[in-house]
C-alpha cells in the first residue's frame, strides 16, 4: 500500500537515496571497522611492549644494585662507614648513571649509616621518613640471610641473588623500593653472615621513569597517572607483588589506521563527490521518464480510489441495514410479543381458572351472587390488566414507527417544520408535567427552572425533542434526580436537561447522535429503543436553526442542552 500512495518520482528518489544511504553506510561501516581493527592492533602491541619496559625498568633495579654491593671492596667500605666511598659508589653514582632518586645503606640492626638523595649525600635521619614503609623488606632480606645461614650451603653465592622489591605510595610520590644485602664477591672477604649491611634504592614513578620506558619505543606523551584505566586511550597498570594495581602508565596511542582514514579523506570525498553527480544524472533522466507515466498513474489511481470508495459505502450500507434490521426485529418483537400473549389469553378466556370457577358456580344449585360477583371481578380485573399491557404496547409500537418514520423523512428529505414565535414556557412546561409520571414511577425527583422568554420554533417538535431527551435522561437514571432548565443568552434560548445518570464513555460522546447507535455496556442493553431517539432529536433541532450538545461523566451524570433561536 505505501508504494501506491506516493508518486513514481518519489519511489525514484526514495529508491536512490536507499541505495545510496544503504552503499555509504556499508563503506562506512566497513571502513571504521578496518580502521577500528588496524587501531586497536596497533594499541595492543604498544601495550604489550611497554608492559614488558615497565616490568624491565622495576625488576633491573636489584641488578643496578649488585653491581656496587656483590663486592669485596664494598663489604669493606660499609664496614669503615667510608661515606665519600659510598656515595662514590652506592649514592651519587647510582643516581646520576641508573637514575635512582634515593639510596640508603643500613647496618646490621637496620639504622641508617648512609643517606644520599638527589645526588647529594644528606643527613641519615631523613630515612625515619622511609623506615616504616621499608621495613617489611628489611625484614624480608633479613629472613633470607637467616635461612641461608642455616642451610650451611654457598651462602656468598645465595646471598649474592638475594633481593626484595615492591611499589609504595610514600605519601609525598609513588616509588620503586629494592633492598640488597652487601656481599663479596670472592672468598678474600670475611663476611660475618646475618651482620650484613644491606643497600636501599629508591626509584620515583615520575616522568623521568616515564620518559625511560617510553623514549626507546616512541611513545607519545608517556605519563604515569592516577586515573580509571577506562579513561585512558592506551594504558598498562605498574603493579605492586600482590598484583594490586598501583598507577598507569597512559599514553596517547598511535593509530595507523585512523592516520591513513585521514590521508585518504580528500580522495574519498572527491570519489564520493563524482558518484553522487553520477546518480544525480541518472535520477534526473528517470524522473523525465517517470513524469510522462504520472499522467496515467494518476487517472488510474482514481479509478482505483472510487472503486474503493464505492465499495466502503456499500459495506457501510450492508452494515447499517444489518445493524437496522436487527435492532428493529427485537424492539418491535418484545410489544407484539406481549400482544400476541394478551390476544391469546383474551381468546380462552373460558380456560382461565376464574372462569371456570364462575362457571361452576352459575351451574350449581345454591348460587351465590357474592361468589359469583367476585369471580367476575377478578374475570374483569384480568382483562383490563390485559387490555391495558396490549395499549401500552400498541402506544410503543405507535412511538417506535412514528420514530421510523421521522428518521425516512429526515433521511429523503421530506421532514418539514412549522417554526413560529412562541414562548418557551408553553413548548416545555407540558413536557415536563406528562414526564414527572415516569420519575414517580422511578422514585427520582424531577426539579425544573422555567422561565419565560420568546423563541422562533416548531412547537410539536421542539416537544418532541424534549421528550427525547428528557426520557433519557429517565431511563439511564436509577437514584438521585433530573433536571430541566430554561437560560437566556443573548442570541439563543438554551433548555438544559441534567440527569445523575449512569453517564457516558469519551469514546461514545461524539457517537451518541448516530442513528441506531447504543452504547456498549451491558445496562443500556437492558433498555428499549432502536437508537433513533437523540440522532432525530439532533436533526429536528438543525432543521429549526439550533442544536444539541453534550457533555458527561461515568458514574457522575449526563448534562444535554437544546439551543434555539431568540425570537
């Protein structure tokens, strides 16, 4: 059905511009994959490389260490507290060539007799600063020496492989700590084991640490950042020996892939450039053709279209017909109904129990006229009863063609008014007393504010309308009341009829005036009517000028106002 809906040109232009849009987005998607898949190729290997010069750059620290502290000379000057020596060689030097920041050397019971920071040697008191974060591996490289002792095995040769290291937060920056025993390196030293000095290194995790690991790889604006690494382009965590993630070494990653997207953008645009002058040629050439078949397309499309509209009027016909006849049939069947019971009951009237009776007593010898009074009574009695239930009938049937017949009037045309002026008070007020016998019957209370005024209408079917809506109002109301009210306005006359009624859906309030319509719940099924009542009210009151409008809540009520002409 969409295709039939819009034009030929339309479905050329939609046709190419799908095809277009659906071409540029497969390149596009295929392209960024590859570009997606070349980058994160790329990623990967940068990460795997720095990875292992991070984990180069911690664990080369321990060899930097033994190639000062695996001495014979060392073992010696440490023993002598020789601290130009040391800083020679344990200090100054192993910051300047290996790029350590903090070097300490500690006696056998783990106090300072050595400091050096920043290429100067310093007071030893500046390790209390370190001792309580060091201590653990103190303790550790301490342990060693002990169970080395104990195993009475090449202990120079143990010792001299002998290292612990970890990453610590010192409160003022992050660092790689490494601590070595001092040892010799030939059998010429004596060594008293378990008093060995041990060397402390330092290392900050710093932008120099940084620039190391990423210089030899080219690594673009490598720094070591305290940040979630899903924030991060490229990243590899520093890590401490528990595996817990210390900080991250970031970066900003090369991208080949999205470097060459960006050398090939120019040639990409002028390709994509000449393909769209291309299929603009193309579709201005078809739409020349498509115009030409537009003339045909539209004169059959209307063809088309009556056929259509001519076939939904009959469905519309057949369904209001079906709709009719079946409504019609029940209303007329229910009064014929009681009717047709009456009639029959009438005809063997010898068969009912009272006149049998009576019978009897007329052929017995000691008649009684007060039996036979009251057995003709009850006799006379049942007929009225009957006589009267077959007029009310007939009075609905009457009300129920009377109505058919308004409805084919309106329908041809036919229906005509008498308007003339008269007083609003003299078309409502008859109204009004002949209703109030329903609401007694009913237990409602009709309430009514009349008042004079001069309006230009038909006067029996003004009534009619009323009646109508008044009736409605009755039947739909079960407690509380009705009510009927005249107000002048400065153009129109509007008689209000307000109920406390079972009230109307939203969805039926624009439907309440279609001839045969009923609404679907189940209590107004339970009520009489072909549904002609309020779409006949509706009509008479157009054909005198005015109208009726309706407003209505479920549970609440139902408020009707006729407007008229003022005379």
């Amino acid at each position: 059905m969409w295709g039939n809906r819009i034009t030929l040109k339309a479905q050329i232009y939609l046709s190419f511009a799908v095809v277009f849009g659906l071409g540029l987005l497969s390149l596009s998607f295929i392209g960024l994959n590859a570009v997606n898949l070349v980058d994160e190729a790329a990623v990967a290997k940068q990460e795997r490389i720095a990875s292992r010069k991070l984990e180069q750059a911690v664990s080369k620290i321990p060899e930097q260490q033994r190639s000062a502290t695996v001495w014979d000379h060392a073992v010696r000057k440490t023993m002598e507290r020789d601290k130009v020596w040391m800083n020679a060689n344990l200090g100054g030097w192993m910051q300047e060539y290996f790029g350590h920041d903090e070097n300490y050397v500690l006696d056998k019971d783990n106090k300072p007799i050595f400091a050096s920071a920043f290429g100067e040697v310093w007071s030893t008191e500046i390790y209390e600063a370190r001792a309580q974060t060091i201590r653990p591996l103190v303790a550790e490289i301490r342990e060693a020496i002990f169970q080395a002792k104990t195993k009475q095995e090449d202990i120079s040769s143990i010792l001299s492989e002998v290292e612990a290291w970890d990453v610590f937060d010192l409160k003022d920056k992050l660092a790689i700590v490494s601590v070595v025993p001092i040892v010799p390196d030939t059998e010429n030293e004596f060594q008293n084991y378990v008093a060995e000095n041990l060397h402390v290194a330092v290392r900050y995790v710093d932008d120099e640490l940084a620039n190391e690991i990423s210089s030899p790889i080219e690594l673009e604006k490598a720094a070591f950042k305290d940040l979630d690494s899903s924030l991060m382009a490229a990243h590899v965590p520093l890590t401490d020996r528990s595996g817990n993630v210390i900080t991250w070494l970031s970066w900003t990653p090369d991208l080949p892939g999205t470097d060459l997207a960006y050398k090939l953008l120019p040639v990409l645009l002028l390709s994509a450039s000449a393909l769209i002058s291309l299929i603009t040629w193309v579709t201005f050439h078809l739409i020349r053709v498509s115009d030409k078949l537009q003339m045909s397309e539209a004169t059959a499309l209307s063809t088309i279209r009556m056929l259509e509209e001519a076939k939904d009027d009959a469905k519309v016909a057949d369904l209001a017909k079906i709709n009719f006849l079946s409504v019609v049939s029940h209303e007329l069947r229910t009064p014929l109904t009681v009717i047709l019971g009456y009639a029959r009951l009438g005809a063997h009237l010898k068969q009912m129990p009272p006149a049998r009776k009576l019978a009897q007593a007329l052929e017995s010898d000691n008649v009684c006229l007060d039996e036979v009074k009251k057995l003709a009574d009850e006799i006379m009695e049942s007929s009225v009863s009957g006589m009267v239930k077959i007029e009310k009938s007939g009075e609905h049937l009457l009300f129920l063609v009377n109505q058919l017949l308004d409805y084919a009037r309106i329908e041809t045309g036919r229906l005509e008014i008498e308007p003339e002026v008269c007083d609003i008070t003299y078309v409502v007020a008859p109204v009004v007393e002949q209703m109030r016998v329903l609401t007694e019957e009913k237990g409602l209370e009709l309430t009514t504010e009349l008042k004079s005024a001069m309006v230009y209408a038909d006067v029996v079917r003004t009534r009619q309308i009323v009646i109508n809506l008044l009736g409605n109002a009755i039947k739909f109301t079960e407690t509380g009341g009705v009510s009927l009210s005249v107000k002048e306005k400065v153009d129109v006359i509007e008689i209000v009829i307000q109920d406390s009624g079972i009230g109307i859906e939203n969805k039926d309030l624009e439907r309440v005036f279609k001839a045969f319509y009923q609404t679907d719940s189940s209590y107004s099924r339970t009520v009489e009517g072909v549904g002609l009542g309020l779409s006949i009210a509706k009509e008479l009151a157009n054909l005198e000028g005015g109208d009726i409008t309706v407003s209505s809540e479920v549970g609440v009520g139902s408020t009707f106002t006729l407007t008229l002409e003022k005379a």
